[in-house]
C-alpha cells in the first residue's frame, strides 16, 4: 500500500515513517506538514492510505477528510481520545492510534488497512461503473447512462473526475482512472500517461513522446511508451 | 519524580540507532521552539493557543515516557481550554526536566 503522512510535528512523522519501515505491506512515497500541502499532492497522485492527525493548527484532519471527495484509506494519530467517536462516523477510517503509537498496536491497524482494501475493491464494481457486454454504465446526476465502449477513444483524468470522449459525446463522470480502466477491455484501451486513457484503435499517428487521437494530442509518458508501441501492428 | 527515559523510542526503533539519534535530534530541534510559542501564548494570554501548544507537547512528553507528566499536561491542557492556569508551574517542572535531559543527550 502506498501511503502518504500528514502531521504538523517532525517527530511524529519520523516515528510513523519508522514504523512503516517495519511493516513490508507498506511504502511511504510523501510526508507533509500539514493538510494543505497534502491536498495539492492529491489533487495529482493516488494512494492507498494516509495517516492523518487530527490537531492541526489552522486546518484538523477532519477539515482535511471534508475536503478530498473520494479519500481513501486513513488510520487517524492523535493524542486524543477524544474524537474516537467521531472518527467512526467517517467509512474512509479504518483505524485511530493514540500517541506514542507502539509497534505492536501500528501493525494491528496496517492489517485493518490491508484488510479493508481486499474488501473494498471486492466490492467496487458495485460502486462505480457497471459494465454489460459492450457497454459501459456511468452515473451522472443520479442517471445510469449507457456508453458504447467501443465509441471511447479517450478518457482524462481531471481531479476528482474522469473526461470519458467518445465518437458522438463527451461525458463528465466523478471516478478514477483506476476504476474505469478495470472496466476497459485491455485489448484496445492502454493508459498512456498517469491522466490518460486512449483506445488504440482511435490512434491517428504517433510522435516522439504524443499520440494523436481524433483531434486531441496526448502525451505519452516514457515508462508506457514501449507497451505502447508493443501493441501496435507495426510494419 | 519521574525521569525521562528512551524506552519508547528503543521500543519503535526496531533497534536501529540511526533512527533513535535521528529522533533525539528531532526532538531537541522541535522541543524548544514548540516550548518558546507556548511561553509567548502564556505571555499573551492566549490560552487556547497555549491549550493547543500544550496538546503538541504531550507527544514529547509521552515519547520521553513521563506516564505521570503526561496526565498532568492532559490536566492542563484542559484547564487552559477553559481559561484557568492552575497548573502552569507543574508544566514550567515538565518542560524544565525535558530540557535538561535533552541537553545531556
């Protein structure tokens, strides 16, 4: 699980990087000082799990989890008990450590992480996009609708959204690129780049690091490209 | 009274004495700045800030294993948020006795 810490003291940071240095379930990729900061990072990278204090000046963890709209798993550090219940009322919480924050008590609540996400990504499928043959339903304002999955020949992350464009519509749908590209055939949709999904049939022609899709250049990150040009009927 | 003591952080370390002098760093870096904020929320009379300072500081203390100064700052804390500084001289002891162990650190 990658995961990101969010606390304002240095120390506590240094203990939880420490204590995830001993639990191999988990890989630390950022540490912040505060809320904000995590924000923007999150606005621009996934991950699988935060840990999060509460009592930050200016803005507290629970400002912080208001404020992400799809928050994934997050084990709260505090020094106090006193939010316990609270803290329960939010699904995305899978766990509350008191400061000091021993091994043995971290190690209990990185398996109900762990745990967690098995149960959740059983379930979503469920949750967000639902696929039939070849169509593809996505929820918008309430309405399930019907998108031909051969039609996409392009989808884009943006924030908290993902842009599906297709032959006759665009369409605006609140999910991942992760989700949806569970939902894809991998035999005609590849992402390119951490915000791009393209159908290779749609490609027009490629160039140095982009491809052209319809009319849209999309730029190819370096570590896709060679999947990329593998599955291409080269001559 | 009680004394400060590395048991926690040997406890978390894993052994490894890099991180336990890193931390020790840490904390001798944080401790004083966190205290001088706390001291001018006091000066102020600022005591929900100082009441927030406070709650900052429990974590050192409890790092340095001071089961008992733990409940007293826990005690403080609480007083401050309701305005009441009964307790500011036992805090003034806590701080004093972390600081002098950390300079022998």
């Amino acid at each position: 699980m990658n995961c990101i810490i969010i606390d304002d003291e240095a120390a506590a940071r240094a203990i939880i990087s420490q204590l995830c240095g001993q639990a191999p379930q988990v890989n630390v990729i950022e540490e912040f000082p505060n809320a904000i900061q995590a924000i923007k990072f999150l606005n621009q990278n996934e991950v699988d799990l935060i840990f999060l204090d509460i009592h930050m000046p200016d803005f507290t963890g629970f400002d912080f989890i208001e404020t992400i709209k799809n928050p994934p798993k997050i084990i709260l550090t505090t020094s106090d008990t006193n939010f316990a219940i609270q803290a329960f009322e939010y699904d995305c919480i899978v766990d509350y450590l008191v400061k000091p924050i021993s091994l043995e008590r971290f190690q209990k609540a990185i398996n109900k992480a762990e745990a967690s996400s098995v149960n959740a990504s059983s379930n979503s499928s469920d949750k967000v996009e639902t696929t039939s043959g070849n169509d593809l339903y996505v929820n918008i304002d309430r309405r399930l609708i019907k998108i031909n999955i051969p039609s996409i020949y392009l989808v884009e992350a943006q924030g908290d959204y993902i842009r599906v464009k297709t032959e006759n519509k665009n369409y605006t749908v609140h999910s991942t690129l992760k989700k949806i590209k569970e939902k894809l055939p991998d035999s005609i949709f590849l992402k390119v780049h951490r915000s791009y999904i393209i159908n290779i049939n749609k490609i027009v022609d490629i160039e140095d690091n982009s491809v052209l899709i319809k009319k849209d250049i999309i730029p190819v990150s370096r570590s896709n490209r060679p999947e990329l040009m593998r599955r291409l009927n080269m001559l | 009274m009680e004394q400060p003591n590395l048991i926690y952080i040997k406890s978390m370390s894993g052994g490894n004495q890099a991180f336990e002098q890193k931390l020790i760093g840490i904390i001798k870096q944080e401790f004083p700045k966190e205290v001088e904020i706390y001291l001018t929320n006091m000066s102020l009379k600022e005591y929900r800030k100082a009441a927030d300072n406070v709650h900052k500081l429990k974590h050192k203390i409890s790092i340095l294993g001071l089961q008992k100064s733990y409940a007293i700052a826990q005690d403080y804390e609480k007083n401050l948020l309701e305005g009441s500084t009964i307790l500011e001289a036992d805090f003034s002891d806590i701080i004093r006795l972390i600081a002098d162990f950390l300079e022998t650190q």
